[in-house]
C-alpha cells in the first residue's frame, strides 16, 4: 500500500497535476453514468467495451502498485486523491469539494447523479452516509482534530432525492484524541439526514503521521 | 426519473442483458482503478481522456432520460441495476454480490480496492458504511421486510484492510413496518465494523409498489 507518503514536489506540481488528472477522472466518471444509462445497440455496447479495455491497458502501462495513498508535499499539504468522496483522481466519487474553517467547520455543494440511486429517484441511504462520514471527518482535521472513525450515527428525515445538494458538518466537543462531530444533508428544501459521528486518532496512525509528516499536526 | 417500473421481459432476456452489459460495466470499473493508479506521461493521458470522452458520446447516442431507477420483470424481480453497492450497469459498485435466504438473512464476499480507500490501505470509513446499509437493508428485504433506512449506527472496531472482505446480515426483530437489522463487516481476522438499523417502508413507497408490482410483497 502507498501509506502516507511525503513527497517533495512544489504546490505548482500540484497544481500541474491537478490540472492533468483532474479532466481525466471527469471524463470517465461521466463514462459511467452513460455506462448506468445507455440504450445503444448490443453491438455497440460490446464494441464500446473493446476500447474501454484498450484505454485501461494504455494507462496499467505504468501506475503505481496498490492504491493511492495520501499524499503530503513538503509544504505538508495532503492529497487523498483516490478518496471515494473527494479524491480529484476517483471517478466513483461525486466528487465533494470541501471548504473548511479552522473553527472545525466544513461544508460542500455537490451533484449527485444516476450512480447514486438507491430507492428510485432518490439517493442511496448509505451514500449519504458516506458522504457524511467524510463531512464529519473533514470538520475534525479543520479544526486540528484528525481521526477515524469511532462510531457513527445516522437518521433518515425523510428521502434525498437526486440533484444538487449541501452537507455541513461541525465539531460538537473534543477530548484528546476524541473529537465528536455533527453534520447534515440537505436538499433546497432543508434537511433529510442528521449525524453524528466520534473520530478517534489511533496511536499508530499518530506515531506514523508525526514522523511522515509533522505538519499534519499544525 | 424512472421510478419502479414494470417492464414485461422474461428470465432469458433478463440474462441477455446481464450477458451484456455486466462486462461493459466490469470493464468500466477496471478504467476507474487505472485512472487512479495511473503514472504514464502527461500527452498520453490526455490522448485517453479524448479517446473515453469519444467513448461516451458513443454511449449517450441513446440514452435513459434519468436515473436506471429499479426495474420488476412481470415474475416480480427486481433490478437495482443502478445502485451503487450491489448494481450490475454500476461501475463504482465494488460490486456487491448478496445472497440471501427467507429466514431474513444476507451474506456477501467481495474485494475492495483503489476506488474504496480512506486512510492508506484501509477501507474508507464510509465505504463500510454504505456496504452495511445495503447489507442491513437486503436482509430485511430477504426475510419480507423491504424498506428504506430510518436510522443507522456504525461502530468501527479497527481498521478494515483493502483486500477481500465479507458482510453479514440478519433481521433483529420486526414489529409492522418497522424491522430492527443487525449487520458486520469482516476480513480474514474477524470483524471490523458492526452495524444496527432501522428500516421503514414510508407509505407512499408502499402504496407506489403495491400499484406497481405487487409481487414485492409475497
């Protein structure tokens, strides 16, 4: 696994690299919401198929060993980019593009599409709790309190329906390394799921994440 | 969006259709882990995102106006092809196999990878999440009890590793519409994540599948 690398690349590096695999994961996350929704041909559909693997074959021709790892720069900057909700390189996730503040606020505006359905029309329960759980986890590290997930707990107002939505998260209290976390889904009509969530920084990721990565810390 | 919608097909032609488009959407998957693990040279990415946005196009030639939606033959199966833990057309879905049987309990083995990574070579928390809701939610479906997530509440045990996995549920007891589920997540060491929801079948919901596909109840 790529573990928490520190990588010494500049934050125009990062921005080269953002701008490169950024249209890519756009270009095939929209290739699977047609794969969910196409009606072509069976012929099509196969040959479609074909150049799909052919494309994938193109880019195993160099690529990393396992998965993505999070990725700090010197300036100890971290990129989850293959994070299932906000990771800028993962075409399965929406993705959520959170905006913090140090107060341990975070809150998102995100579209949710046909790769997304659960109950007909409307979002899969637990993608919203996914969502969530990054939300609540996101408010922790934003207000210095990085963890993972205890427990978590969510309740089901009434149906997301497909769309655009808004998530907001905050951090209720903390304890040391506890840190418990509220947040909520909301469509234009107000809320549809609440959570609550206890993250917890286990010794081993904080022993490793202070000697990767002292910064994390600041 | 599509709705519950009774389609009168037959076994074989619901076979065909897995036949076909269960490979297109593994193949799809496939590009989804590439695109995150990928290290070729810059022009070469950009020459495949041409060639999968090209390959989209191909798709939406003739498309679903919305969302897959869940699809009942006149037999009274359903189709979450959509969905995206266990959705045959999904490729963000791990996928999800889930066995069943009346008594109301579920069961599944699976592998994670590069798309369902949180902490560096562990499960995203809410990844586990949106598994055991649906695992949750299949049991209560699988012993007569279908119904959308009321509440749920997670308790992460320890890190659960990318890798192969396995997830268990059952129903805890039902009282009319409301049925208590209890489920776990597991690797090779034991659990990893345990999970107990509430589901309820709203009335509308009911009233829709009763109209619809009245089999959903026998």
């Amino acid at each position: 696994m790529a573990g928490y690398v520190r990588e010494d690349i500049s934050d125009d590096e990062i921005e080269r690299q953002r701008l490169l695999y950024g249209p890519l994961t756009d270009a095939v996350r929209d290739l699977v919401d047609a794969t969910i929704r196409t009606e072509v041909d069976d012929d099509e559909v196969r040959a479609v198929q074909a150049e799909v693997e052919a494309l994938t074959a193109r880019l195993r021709a160099r690529q990393l060993d396992g998965a993505y790892g999070v990725r700090f720069s010197s300036g100890g900057r971290g990129r989850p980019w293959g994070n299932p909700v906000v990771g800028l390189r993962n075409a399965a996730a929406p993705p959520v593009v959170v905006e913090h503040d140090a107060s341990g606020r975070a809150w998102a505006t995100f579209h949710l599409g046909a790769a997304f359905e659960g109950p007909p029309g409307l979002v899969h329960g637990g993608v919203s709790a996914m969502i969530l759980d990054q939300m609540l986890g996101e408010a922790a590290g934003a207000g210095g309190k990085p963890g993972m997930t205890g427990t978590l707990t969510l309740r089901y107002r009434r149906g997301t329906p497909l769309g655009d939505l808004r998530a907001e998260a905050w951090i209720e209290r903390s304890e040391g390394i506890k840190t418990w976390a509220h947040g909520r889904l909301l469509d234009a009509e107000g809320v549809t799921v609440e959570a609550e969530g206890l993250f917890i920084l286990p010794r081993w990721a904080r022993e490793r994440l202070e000697a990767e990565s002292p910064k994390y810390f600041e």
